[in-house]
C-alpha cells in the first residue's frame, strides 16, 4: 500500500470516530444541561460531550434519527484519568429513521459527577437534546 493511500485511509478512520459536533462546545469542561447536539454522518460508535446534570438527578435525551440504521444511547458517568467509565444506567434502542423525536429519561445521576452518552450502531446521523 502506498503512503498516499495509507494516509488516506487513516483520515477516513479518524473522520469515521468523530464525536457528536455541538455548537460552541468545548472539548476540554462539562456542560450543564440542556444543550442540542447533531451527530454523524459516521460508522460504528461514538461518544457524547461530558456534562453534569440538574440538581434532581434526571437526564432526558430526545433523538430524531435520519439515518435508516437503529442506535442504542448509554449514560457513563466519567471516571478520572486512565479508569474505564462506568455505565450509569440501561441503554435505549431508538429506532430508524421514521420522521418523529423519540425521547427517553433516566433518573438517579449524581449531580456532582460528569457523565457522557455512548452511541452505537450502524451508520450514525441526526440530531438530539439533551435536557431534564
């Protein structure tokens, strides 16, 4: 394989594990609750922005998917430095493309810890909400 095509193929790699784009976010600090996020065009799986939830533990995430593949959404709470995250709650299935806002809630988050969704499926595209 030549270099030309082996960095080609590595940037495609790198496009494909983008995170989910949210307007004026910050990479580096949590986000409060709420914010609009889009997410995609990408393959496989990927990760929300960190953020902290309201003072009463809820956290409501509403999709509309416009990609013709179903996806699956689980909070982590965030862990520091090198410890894996720790799932936070049940994971939710979100149909395919079929033109409505799904919504789902999950209650008991800590407000004093940073949480993040995780995404996946198959070819990921939309848009979404998170709020309380």
């Amino acid at each position: 394989m030549s270099k030309i095509m082996a960095v080609a193929i590595a940037a495609a790699s790198v496009s494909a594990l983008s995170l989910l784009t949210v307007p004026s976010a910050s990479a580096i600090t949590s986000s409060s609750i709420p914010f609009n996020f889009s997410y995609g065009p990408a393959m496989g799986d990927m990760w929300s922005r960190e953020f902290h939830p309201a003072s009463d533990g809820r956290v409501c995430v509403a999709i509309t998917n416009s990609s013709n593949s179903a996806l699956t959404i689980r909070p982590y709470r965030v862990l520091p430095g090198p410890i894996p995250d720790q799932p936070a709650g049940p994971a939710k299935y979100y149909p395919a493309a079929d033109g409505h806002a799904h919504s789902f809630c999950w209650t008991g988050f800590d407000p004093s810890h940073d949480y993040e969704l995780y995404f996946s499926g198959g070819y990921l595209r939309g848009t979404g909400r998170v709020y309380h």
